[in-house]
C-alpha cells in the first residue's frame, strides 16, 4: 500500500507561528472520481539505488519523534477504513508554505502495484499520482513537494482523493518549525499569491541525495536535494568539482535559505572545452514553470571576470549569459530564475553552452506553477461546515475541504457547484436516503444561490428554519421525515415549482404564497401531515386558532375584548374617585341604624321638633309680633 506521510514542514513569509503538534490518520473512500480535465501529474523524486539504504535510514529517524519505524508499517499494513476525501486542516496565518509528501509502497495488499491517488492543498489539485515511480524505487520511498500560498483564509486545508478501489493511508505528523525563523518567498512577490509551486526536481550537482529525513546536513526548510544523475543527457561528459573547503558566503540567506552545501560542489564538462551541460527536466505542457539555477565559482583559478563565461539555454531558446565572478566574485552563492511558458515537449532542456571557458552548474530547481483554483465563497462555506454539523453527516460522504474545490472532485457528495462572481457558489443539496438524524440549520439561508434541495426519506426533526426561503430555491423536497411546527411564511418564492412536504408532523395553517404554487401549475404535496389545515383538500382551521396559537383574528379580537373591559374599569374609577366633590350626598348608612330602637328614637325626636315649630308659628301675632296670649 503506498503510504503517504506528509510533514507539514511549514515556513510562513510572515511572521511565523509554529504549527499546531497534530497527529491523525486518515483514509480514502473506493469511490471513484469524477474527472472534469486531467489534472497536472506530479514531479516526484526518488532516492537512487546507492542511497537507497541510507536514505531509509535517515527518513525513519527523521520520523522516531512522532511515530517509531514499527508502528508506522504496522499502521500502514491494517486494512484502510473507507471515507471519502479525507482533508487536514492547518490552521495558517497568511504566507507561503513548504508541504513534503513522503510515500512508500511495501505490497501489503500483494497487487504488486501502487495506487492511484490525487493531493489538494489550498483548494487546488496540485499532486496527481499514477504510480509515478518504478516499484524498485516505490518499495525505498519516493517524496514530492510544493509551496503554497495561505492569504485568503486562516486555514488551509490538505485532502487527499482516491483513485478507483485504491485507498491509501494518510498519516499528518509533527510540524516543524524552521531553524532560523524564515520567510520563504521563491520569488512570491513577483509571481502573486494566487500561485502554487509544485517540485518536479529539485536536484544538487556534484553531491549526493541529501536533506533532512536522509542525511543530517541541515535545510531551513526541510527541502531534499536529488543527485543529478538521473537528469543528465548522458550522452555528454561531466566532471564533478568542489569547494575544496574553503567558505562559501552567501548562502543560507533570506528569504529562501539555499544551504551552504548545495555550493560547495558543481558539475562542469569534461573532454573538449566546447561540450556543453544539458539537464532534461520532465514537465506538463500544460503549465508554465519557475526555474531556479544556483552557481558559485568554486574553481580557484578562476580569478576575473571574463574568464567563465556560458548562455543559458532553455527549451533551445537563448535566454541569458552569466558570468558568475562579474556578479559576486569568488566562492560566493549566485541564484538565477526564469520563468517558461509555452512548452510544447513533455521534456524540458536546460542548457549550458561555453563562451569563453567551461560552464559550471551546483544546482537546479525546477517549479510547476499552478494557478490556484476559485474557491467556494466563504459564506457559503461556514454554512455547508454548519450543515454537516447539524445534519450529522456521516464519514462515508466525505463533506472535507472546500465544498467545490477542486472542480475535478467529487468530494462533497450530493453537492453541486457553479461559478458564480464572487467565486464559486453552490446550487443544489442532493442528500435523500442518506440516514440523516439531524436538524436543518437556519445556516442555510446563506446558500443564497440554492436551486435545488432534497432532504427526502431521511430521519430528519426539528422545525423547519425561515432560511429555507431562498428566493433563488426552484425545486425544494422534504418529504417522508419527522419534521414539527409550522410552515414557514418565508417558504414560497416566485421561483419555486416544486414543493414536497408529504409525510412529515408539521402542523398549522398552510401560508397563502405556498399553496399558490399548486395553483400557478407547480406542484406541492402537503399529505401525511396530520395538522396542516386552511388550504383546499385540508381541513379548515379553528376560527381564531392556528399554528398553535391565536391566528390575526383571533389577537384582534382579544384586543378589543381586553380595551373594552379597561374602559368600563377606567369610567367606575373615575366615578367613584375622581368626579366626587366634598358636598356630595353621602350614601353611606349610619353606624348606628343597625336596630329598630335606634330608627324609632329618630323618629321620635323629629316628631317633637316638628311639634315645637307649629306652636311657635301660631303663638304670633296678624302683624307678625310675637305675643303671649293677651291683649293690649
């Protein structure tokens, strides 16, 4: 089984934060992918058979802190779990990024063959293996590598894709953090940071394979230098000259830390002066490539400038002439980078042609440039990560990554995508007979760009959310679930044909604007809900009752009741406390009218004052004097 092992060997432009320590084991499904175009086959390299033995050695050691040599066979021989587009997210701060991808392939399943598997980073198919190593090479380890871009989220997510029935293991160790704290750029600035760069070769002249995890000599950024032996024409000759000791200078400088050993050995011709070093890269002439030359005249006798001088020839094009001692002198590090496009040949052909002495070459490094794909809108991303926590998307279906990047995977199973202005943006949710057991998020209203849902035959509950009225949503099935509650008001756009909402627990009046879509022609099944009521071939609804509660007449009406009843208290009140003056009646019945003695003692007291008035009234005189009985 060919066991990727990926070291996220992350060095950031800016600034740079340790990765997170992180160690899980993931697995791809049997499905198949669907294939939109081919995508870009890899450039791997592979350790050469007098390093091969040493090389094991170093990469396991390179390994023991996170997982001993035994534990990692024993891991990689179990039988894969199935799950579709396994992803790794690393949460990045914005910069660009160095991953290395280490496989081996030891025939535990007897198929005598590798499998066929596809690697993403940032959202962009960048590694498309097809047994791209001879097994011999296979069975010892075989890595690829690429840089990556990391600016427009604040994670950045790692996904490998099966091919066919293979399923290879994925094991994410231990980042590490970059000694000293570097700036990697391989001259981002200038090419953007919508670019990845994947290695299809990345080679030392004159030295042997080495680079952390196979030899202890040290790399900033964990890169592995190839020996150039498989690369050359061979029909040339080559000697190999070295530093002899003395100090390089300029190398292991920012930004992109080129080790001191890289150049302190080179290849140049042998035989007649006038032969020539040629290197055949192979290439896809579909992408454009970063090339990188690295010199240092190491040569003691060359003492001036004009006394090395070669062309560069790229792809039998004259692209420059480099004369390394006119540039930074003697046994100094001296880069050069090209960009090519236009390849018409699967191999390309690097070139060093004599002026005036012998050309010298210590390294070369050869870049893929894949554009990075669109993404998926962020929104639209939290909410499809919300949707998979609420529905309980199960393993098998994938749902890791970016929801519609790569557009040659499937990954995102029942997920549709399109282009849309501002990236890609997704329109229709197909997850029917699936055994879903969850909620549907109001999360969803941000599918703003949803056409079609279907949810149908699944155990779903809850009540459905107001988002469910996207005014783009045309076709929307919910039947036979276990959804509660009302229906929306927000369910019924202008758009929509096509309602399904059979078999289900829901319960209330229908809204207006959704049935109307039977009426305009559409097609809308309400039945099997047992307390949906107010719409034709449904029973009608309680007069001031529905959804659970009063319906606009029924709050009407208690609002009158409720304002008449606190009018008639307010007019009592105002009555009794308000409009009462301090010469009013008093209504109230004495203390002391509470017997029949008390009544007739009044009575008898008003009676004799009555009596004493009409003797005084007649004791007067005809001309109104009093008199006493007599007169004068």
């Amino acid at each position: 089984m060919l066991t990727p092992l990926l070291l996220c060997f992350l060095s950031p432009s800016s600034p740079l934060a340790e990765m997170q320590r992180r160690r899980t084991t993931a697995t791809t499904s049997t499905a198949a992918a669907r294939r939109i175009s081919p995508p870009p086959s890899a450039g791997p390299g592979s350790p050469t058979p007098s390093s091969r033995r040493a090389a094991r050695r170093g990469w396991w050691r390179s390994r023991t802190a996170s997982r001993s040599r035994r534990s990692a066979r024993s891991a990689s021989s179990r039988p894969p779990r199935r799950a579709k587009s396994p992803a790794t997210r690393c949460p990045l701060p914005p910069g660009r990024y160095y991953l290395r991808l280490f496989s081996v392939y030891d025939n535990y399943d007897s198929k005598l063959r590798s499998p066929s598997f596809d690697v993403s980073a940032a959202a962009t198919l960048v590694l498309s293996f097809r047994s791209p190593w001879p097994e011999p090479a296979a069975r010892y380890g075989a890595y690829s590598d690429l840089i990556f871009p990391s600016a427009t989220s604040p994670t950045s997510d790692v996904c490998f894709y099966s091919l066919s029935t293979d399923a290879p293991v994925v094991a994410f160790h231990r980042g590490r953090r970059p000694r000293p704290p570097a700036r990697l750029r391989y001259d981002g600035a200038t090419t953007g940071a919508d670019i990845v760069l994947v290695n299809y070769g990345r080679i030392t002249c004159g030295n042997n394979l080495f680079g952390p995890g196979f030899t202890k000599d040290p790399d900033a950024f964990a890169r592995v230098w190839q020996a150039d032996v498989d690369f050359r024409n061979n029909d040339l000759n080559y000697d190999a000259i070295t530093a002899g000791g003395r100090r390089i200078f300029g190398s292991n400088q920012p930004p992109n830390y080129f080790p001191t050993k890289l150049y302190e050995s080179a290849v140049t011709t042998g035989g007649d002066a006038s032969n020539e070093i040629e290197y055949l890269m192979p290439v896809d002439t579909r992408l454009n490539y970063m090339l990188w030359l690295h010199f240092a005249e190491v040569d003691a006798g060359i003492g001036a400038a004009g006394q090395r001088v070669f062309d560069v020839m790229v792809d039998g094009n004259n692209v420059t002439r480099i004369d390394i001692f006119k540039q930074v002198g003697a046994f100094t590090a001296f880069k050069w980078t090209y960009i090519v496009e236009n390849l018409t040949s699967s191999i390309m052909s690097v070139k060093l042609v004599p002026v005036v002495g012998r050309p010298i070459l210590c390294g070369l490094e050869n870049y893929a440039m894949v554009p990075l794909e669109m993404r998926t809108v962020p929104s639209q991303v939290a909410a499809m990560k919300a949707l998979k926590e609420s529905l309980k998307i199960p393993a098998r279906m994938g749902w890791n990554g970016d929801p519609c990047a790569p557009r040659s995977w499937d990954a995102w199973e029942g997920v549709t995508c399109h282009r849309g202005d501002k990236g890609l943006v997704i329109t229709q949710l197909d997850l029917a007979s699936q055994g879903l057991k969850g909620y549907i998020t109001d999360e969803i209203s941000h599918l703003s760009d949803l056409v079609s849902l279907n949810f149908s035959y699944n155990s779903l509950t809850g009540s459905l959310p107001p988002g469910l009225g996207q005014p783009s949503l045309a076709s929307l099935d919910l039947s036979s679930n276990e959804f509660t509650g009302s229906i929306p008001d927000t369910i019924g756009s202008s758009k929509l044909q096509t309602a399904l909402l059979n078999n289900n627990q829901l319960d209330g009046q229908v809204p207006e604007r959704l049935y109307s879509i039977g009426v305009h022609g559409g097609v809308i099944d309400l039945s099997g809900n047992k307390g949906l009521c107010g719409v034709p071939t449904l029973p009608d609804c309680a007069v001031f009752w529905e959804k659970g509660g009063l319906n606009k007449t029924g709050k009407i009406a208690l609002g009158v009741s409720s304002g008449f009843v606190l009018l008639v208290i307010f007019i009592v009140v105002y009555i009794l406390c308000i409009r009462r003056g301090p010469y009013d009646y008093d209504f109230e019945f004495p203390q002391d009218l509470t017997s029949i003695s008390a009544i007739s003692a009044k009575r008898n007291r008003y009676q004799r004052a009555k009596s004493v008035m009409l003797a005084e009234m007649e004791a007067h005189s005809p001309d109104g004097f009093y008199t006493n009985g007599s007169s004068r």
